[in-house]
C-alpha cells in the first residue's frame, strides 16, 4: 500500500513544490489573491462568520508577508544548518557537487577544484550534463594542471536521485567517504539522504549568493522543510552502514546504467566540443 504511495510522491512532489515557490514568489499575485477572497468571504458568508473569515484572510495576508521578511528567512536558514556538522577538511575517496539552478548555486564549483588542487581526493562527481561541462572547461582553463577522474551523473532530477546516482558510481568502486557540496538551505537533507545509503559524507555547504534575497531565501528554507517532512515519511534517512554501500550500489544500478547515465570527461568533451 505504501509503494504505490511513495512512488506517486516521489514523482510528483519535486515539480509540485517548485510551482509552489515559483508561484509564492510572486507577493503581488499572492496579495491579490487573498484579497479576492476576502471579497468574496464578504459577499457570500453570513453575517455572523463574515468578520471572523475577512480577519482569517488578513491574518493569513500577514503571516505571507511575515513569511517572506527577514525575521523568517535568516532564522529559518540558521536553523537549518545548525543541525549539519562542519567540513572538517579530512582527505575523502571522493567529492560529490550536487546540482541547483543558476543563481542559487554560488561558487561550489569553484570550491570542488580548490579542494582536487589541494589534495583532498582525486575522484569528481557533478550532478547534471551541463554542469559537468562548465566544470570541465573550467578544469581545462585552471593554471593549476588539476586531472581529477571526473563523472557526470546525466539522469538526475531529485536528492534522491542524485544520491541514487553516487550510489551506483561511486559505492561499487569502493568510494565511501565523500565530500559533499551543495548550498547551506539544501545540506541537511542532502546530508540526511546520502549518509542514509552509507555513505560517509563530510559536508561542505555553500553559502547563497549575496544578491539572493530574503524573499527566495525564505521560499527555499520553507521548501527544503517540506522535503525533510516528504523524505523522512517516505523512509529516505533510514540510516545503513558504509559496509552496505556496495549492496546499495547494486541495488540501484538498473537504475542509473553506466552507459545512460554517466558520462566521463571524454564524453563530455566529445559532446560539447570543448577544446
């Protein structure tokens, strides 16, 4: 009974939030649509409920705005990230950047080669195409002569996935400690979600860039709450040791096949025509 469930939501849940934030996004569409109903509370109910539905609607119009100003966004950010431990800059078998949309994802490319450049681990893996061809070509103009054995993982849509993915790369090499990088809202359920399959993760957060404002700020902490909700319903902390990883990774390699599903700098660079 469960399966189908967590398969739907699975499915869904990652387009259905992010239509939620796309659309929270906007304050004056929001405003409005509360005053509408406002209006029509006004219009329809009756008189004894009317005052108590119009002060719903306004009290549900405050708790948006509060939702969006910075008396949310910087203690809902903190908080999220006061329950992830810091990098502790040890040597890792591997580091994993997972993916974000443009803005959002900061310097965590530049990051990752700073760490191949000074030694930390020799393995890279970038969550998307594009980004492992932005990556790549940022190793082909770095002055430091970095070779990192670079895979990009191309069938990735969801942490899960994303974790799924360094699952089946990463866990039948043998490859359990990582260094994961991702922005400061997503790190604790990123974390969660790979220490969950047996990773050993050092988790190395990246802060949102500075022209990120309180009000995506907010929206991104209240999505990633939602998903710590989703995923811990749906049994994706459920903690295994490193010594399952490998058992993990064959579990997932129809899933994620090597030859669909990652591609290595020599691909990359055939597809994109990097010189």
């Amino acid at each position: 009974m469960l399966e189908p469930i967590r398969s739907v939501l699975g499915y869904y849940w990652p387009k259905l939030t992010w239509k939620l934030y796309y659309w929270f996004m906007d304050p004056q569409k929001v405003t409005l649509m509360l005053l509408v109903v406002a209006a029509v509370v006004m219009v329809a109910s009756k008189p004894r409920y009317r005052r108590r539905m119009i002060l719903a609607c306004l009290a549900l119009m405050t708790a948006y705005w509060f939702l969006l100003s910075p008396l949310f966004s910087v203690p809902a950010t903190a908080l999220l990230s006061s329950f992830v431990p810091a990098d502790t800059g040890e040597a890792a078998d591997a580091i994993v950047v997972l993916d974000r949309g443009g803005r959002f994802q900061g310097d965590r490319y530049g990051q990752a080669l700073d760490m191949v450049a000074a030694g930390r681990a020799s393995n890279l893996l970038i969550m998307g195409r594009a980004r492992g061809a932005e990556v790549l070509k940022a190793i082909d103009d770095d002055k430091r002569n970095l070779s990192p054995q670079m895979l990009s993982a191309v069938c990735v849509k969801t942490t899960k996935q994303e974790a799924e993915s360094a699952a089946a790369a990463l866990g039948a090499r043998g490859l359990q400690k990582i260094v994961l990088i991702t922005d400061t809202p997503h790190m604790l359920r990123a974390w969660l979600t790979f220490q969950g399959l047996g990773f050993t993760v050092m988790p190395h957060a990246e802060p949102l860039p500075a022209d990120v404002g309180n009000r995506e700020r907010s929206l991104l902490a209240i999505r990633e709450y939602l998903g710590l909700v989703s995923y811990g319903v749906l049994g994706r902390f459920q903690g295994q040791s490193p010594n399952t990883l490998p058992e993990v990774a064959k579990a997932v390699a129809d899933d994620f096949p090597a030859d669909r599903c990652f591609m290595t700098a020599d691909q990359i660079r055939q597809e994109f025509m990097l010189s």
